[in-house]
C-alpha cells in the first residue's frame, strides 16, 4: 500500500526542519547565555523525543512512543517562548527556570498575548483551540495508568458485535495506534513549522514554509481526524473503528 501523502511530506520535512529552527533560535536568543539556551535545549529535546518515537512506533512499542509525544507537545511551548521578543520571552523563561512558572501557566501566556496573531489551526478553529486540541491529546500520558496501558494492546480481530480480542507482549504492533501516533508526529512537526514561520521574516526559511503549508492541507485530510472535535478521545487506545471502515489515507 502506498503511503499517505501526508507520511510522505513527514518523511521529508522531518529530514530538513530541525537546523533551520535552531539557526532562528540562535539568531533571536542573543541575550543572557543561560536563558538563551533553555529553548534552544528544548528543540533538541524535541527533536530527540521525536526520532526516538519514530523508531520505537515501528516495533510497536506504543505505549513509551505516546509517552515521547507528550514530551514533544511540551517541549513545543519553551520553543514557542524562544522565538518570541526579548522583552517579552526573558522573564518568563526566567521563571519558568525558577519554577515559577508552569507549562499550564507559560500555554496561558502565549494564548493570551500571542496566539490570536497565528490564524487558524488545521481548520477554521483557533490556534488556542488547535493547540488546547493537540495537548489534550497527550495530557493523560504524564503517568503510567489504564489509559496509558491500552497502547500495549492490539487487535487482533473486531466483529459486528463490539467484541474484540487483544494481544499483549513486551511489543505488539498494532496498525490503527501505530497510524494514529504518527500522525501524532506529523502534527508535531507542523506545529513547530507553523510557530517559526509565524515568528521570522527570514527568507530562507520560505521553502519549509511550503512544506509545511502543504503537509497541513493534507492533514486536514485524513480520515483519523475528524475535525476539530475532542482529539483525546478520538486518538484513544480504545477507540476503534466500525468494522468494514476503510481508516487508511490514500
């Protein structure tokens, strides 16, 4: 089966985004060296999160890889934070090093001051709404938990009645979760596109612009999304398709 062409455009962007960020980084964090580095360590925690998962969706070590996004989602706000101006990013990175200052608290501060000028998410909705969406996709991964322990099931068959057996080992693959955690990834990388493009004016980085540009289109595409509604509940473990619905992007 060919790929979805929204794996496709992954695959490549996954490939060419992450120096282009770190130079906008290192271009606008030229202040104190020590809050300087707190996005900056963020991104390669990201990124690390990220191609780590990647590898371990693939031998079906679900329930971990899950557990990776959700560090990629918040990893997203400190990388946010960075790219915005001095005056603004400092004290905030200051006091979240301090702990002072929560992710919670840091996501509010954005929406309030920044968000309203980064347009729509995948949709129509708002970037506060697209964003709240993707955390909450993630939230409940902070600890290990039944929810948690439904990504180390697959099924193996699913009839008419609801009635479903599962697999359990060290490491089950199972198609539907392993589909809908990359997806996972591809909204993560999107995402971190969408905050650098809305925050440089750099020519160079237009031909990852297009890119991203074109892997949201797609996105907005795909059957595993049904649009803007509650995505914690429609990229649950447990949630499954009814059978006979063909699930798979063209």
């Amino acid at each position: 089966m060919n790929k979805p062409v929204w794996l496709e455009l992954t695959d490549e962007l996954v490939k060419s985004i992450f120096p282009p960020v770190h130079e906008v980084l290192d271009a606008m964090n030229a202040g104190d060296l020590h809050l300087a580095m707190i996005p900056r360590m963020a991104l390669f925690h990201l990124s690390g999160c990220l191609h780590s998962s990647m590898r371990a969706n693939e031998q079906g070590l679900h329930s971990a890889v899950i557990c990776l996004v959700r560090q990629c989602v918040e990893a997203l706000t400190l990388v946010d934070l960075g790219l915005q101006a001095a005056e603004y990013r400092e004290p905030r990175l200051e006091a979240w090093d301090s702990g002072k200052l929560t992710h919670g608290k840091m996501r509010q501060s954005l929406e309030a001051d920044v968000w309203a000028r980064y347009g729509n998410g995948l949709w129509d909705e708002s970037w506060t709404d697209y964003f709240g969406n993707l955390a909450r996709s993630v939230q409940p991964y902070a600890h290990y938990s039944p929810v948690l322990m439904g990504w180390q099931m697959s099924v193996v068959d699913n009839d008419a009645s609801n009635r479903f057996h599962v697999a359990i080992g060290p490491a089950v693959y199972d198609s539907l979760k392993a589909s809908r955690i990359t997806l996972l990834h591809s909204l993560v990388l999107w995402t971190s596109g969408r905050i650098v493009g809305e925050n440089t004016a750099n020519p160079e980085w237009q031909p990852i612009t297009d890119q991203v540009d074109a892997l949201g289109r797609s996105l907005g595409q795909s059957k595993l999304l049904l649009g803007t509604k509650n995505w914690a509940d429609e990229l649950a473990p447990h949630m499954l398709f009814r059978p006979g619905y063909d699930w798979r992007d063209a």
